[in-house]
C-alpha cells in the first residue's frame, strides 16, 4: 500500500493475474487481460477496470466463458479477416484480433479484422491505443445486449455499444477517444447508484419514453439515453453493423448479459477491429509534421475562463496513468467491494489494501 490508501498497479496486476490462473487461464492470457484491466484503472476509468474482474471469473468459473478456448479465424484475405471468438475471455479474442488487423495492416496498408462469439470486450480503447503504441491507426467498434433508446422509443434497441480510435502521435501519447453511444456507460449507472448519488436528467429513458432520474429502474424497466441524440443512435446502430452483422455474429436481442446471465450462458459479444499502416499511405514524416501542426493548433485555442484550454481526447488519461505508476490507484469503494468478490470467487486470500 502507498501513501494516502493508493494501490501500487502492480500489486492489482498481479491479484487480477493470481485471480484468472484460479479458474483456468492459461498464465500468458491471464497476465495480458489482468494488465488490460489494471492499466485501465490507472487511467482513471474505473467502470471498465478491474471492476468488471468478479463477473469475469464468474463467467470463467461456470463455463459461460471458455478459460481454454482459443479463438481461430475463421475465413480471411490479405486484408481483412473474421475470427471466431470460441466464447473465450473477451480480452483474449480482442487482442489476437486487434495483432491479426496490425499484421495484415502492415501488409496491405489498411485491414479490418471481426470478432464474433466472444466475451465482453472490457475497455474498447485499450485495443486502439495497443496499435497506435506501434504506430498505427486504429478504430475498434463493439456490441452488446440493448440498454439504450433510440429517438422516439420506448425501450432499448441497442447497446451502449463502444467505440475507439487511436492515432500514433511522434514523441507523445497517442491521441485516445473511448466513448459508449450512449449518453453515459451504464456501469457509471451502477456506480452512481452504490455512491448513493442522484441520476442526471440525460442519462436515462424511462418506461413511457421520457427521460427519468430514478436509476432503480435501469435495465428492467428504463434504458441509457443514446449519446446526443438521434447522433448518437447512428454511430451505435455503426457499431452494430461494423461488429455484429458484417461477421455474421449474434446481433442486438442475440447477445446474452454477461453480468445478469447465468455464469453457464456464453455472452456472443462482437468487436471489429480497423487498422491503418500510416507509412504505406503517406510519407510518415509529413503526417507526423501534419499532425503536430494540428496538435499544436487545438492548444494554442484561447481558453475558457475557467477552464485549462483545449485537451486531446486521451490526454487526461494518459496524465492519470503516469500518476499511478508513481504514487499508486486511488480506488472508488465500489472497486474495492467488487475486488472482495473477486477474491472469494477465485478463492484467493484477500489482499491486504482491499481489506479496508
């Protein structure tokens, strides 16, 4: 434990790794999906963090989500292919999908790589920001059960279904967009809810159609709002296709609740994966020199009063990273409670910094 309560990354790595060799991941799967999510709670976003780990374990442990399963690919061409998640980890599945579009990536220039039939996905930018690390572009777009309302309904029609770019950035952090298109991840419902916290007026659609504050009443009986509207139904509705239709995996109403399920029942969550060798379509040297010029421009924007100016989507990600590799995660309660679950789950003692 450091200073002021905070949880060293490694010490959380390393209980998230212990936890998934409990019930069956091979070593290498479960120190790469335990750093997945370890990293994205150094990044300050807790709802796709570590958090998630007990109803992975769960899934792991009742056979929903295969612990040896190796995902394959199913059919492909020199710039694209489908792979067949095998109801494994989604984690697992994400990152052989996202290697496979970097490798075709370097070959062809472009490549898109579909996901099908595999568990929840986790933090979609994680898989961006994994290519852009190695200079690359990249889009990753996901799927889920429905839990958001389109414009002019009732009830949910798709998911809060992610989407992510990564853009490598000379010398810098990669610029790092991570967004549900809904007009908030339902996990922060949940966790609002345990915080004891009111429900903002634009997070959720109550039963007859109209917003409502109440968040007992997410998923049963009200769903997320879509992300600025009838935008954000289109960019969902894009993620649906890209993920699920195009590969020809389960779709909307198809998809199981990997939380609300029981552990025994596959999930069939979907991801797609599009990646851009850079160098193959531009001079690298004269995108960098682009970009940077772009940066540099959005900085220098006067700022608001009040405000520190203008930001790159992923800079205050990547701010919150650092720290936390210094001085440690300060993790919310809800985190915490959910590590305790965890641990009993995996049957493992419990760590001495969640005791608390």
């Amino acid at each position: 434990m450091t200073a002021g309560g905070r949880v060293p990354v490694a010490a959380l790595r390393g209980f998230a790794a212990a936890a998934f060799r409990a019930v069956g991941l091979a070593p290498v799967d479960a120190d790469e999906s335990a750093d997945l999510l370890a990293t994205t709670d150094a990044m300050g976003v807790h709802t796709h963090g570590t958090k998630l780990l007990a109803g992975y374990l769960r899934k792991l442990k009742g056979g929903g989500y295969d612990p040896g399963a190796r995902p394959r690919i199913e059919r492909e061409g020199p710039a694209w292919a489908i792979l067949d998640g095998a109801s494994s980890l989604g984690q697992i599945g994400c990152l052989q999908a996202v290697r496979t579009a970097i490798d075709k990536a370097r070959a062809c220039g472009i490549a898109y790589v579909g996901l099908r039939n595999t568990g929840h996905i986790g933090a979609a930018g994680q898989y961006a920001a994994l290519a852009a690390r190695e200079g690359l572009i990249a889009m990753v777009a996901g799927n889920d059960i429905p839990s958001v309302a389109a414009p002019g309904s009732c009830r949910a029609v798709l998911g809060s279904n992610p989407i992510a770019y990564g853009i490598p950035v000379a010398g810098g952090d990669p610029i790092l967009l991570d967004i549900a298109t809904a007009a908030v991840a339902g996990g922060k419902v949940y966790a609002a809810l345990q915080r004891g916290e009111r429900i903002p007026p634009t997070w959720l659609i109550g039963p007859d159609g109209h917003p409502t504050c109440d968040g007992s009443l997410y998923p049963q009986q009200a769903s997320l709002a879509p992300m600025a509207g009838h935008k954000g139904y289109g960019f969902g509705l894009w993620c649906e296709v890209l993920s699920a239709v195009l590969p020809a995996g389960h779709s909307t109403w198809q998809v199981g609740s990997w939380i609300f399920d029981e552990p025994s029942r596959p999930s069939w969550h979907n991801a797609a994966f599009t990646v851009i060798d850079v160098g193959q379509l531009t001079p690298r040297g004269e995108f960098d020199a682009r970009l940077r010029r772009l940066i540099d421009e959005l900085h220098a924007a006067p700022p608001a009063e009040g405000t520190q100016g203008v930001e790159l989507p992923g800079e205050r990600e990547w701010r919150w990273l650092r720290r936390s590799e210094a001085d440690g995660i300060e993790l919310p309660a809800d985190v915490r409670l959910k590590l305790r679950e965890a641990a009993a789950v995996a049957e493992l003692p419990l760590p001495e910094w969640c005791a608390g």
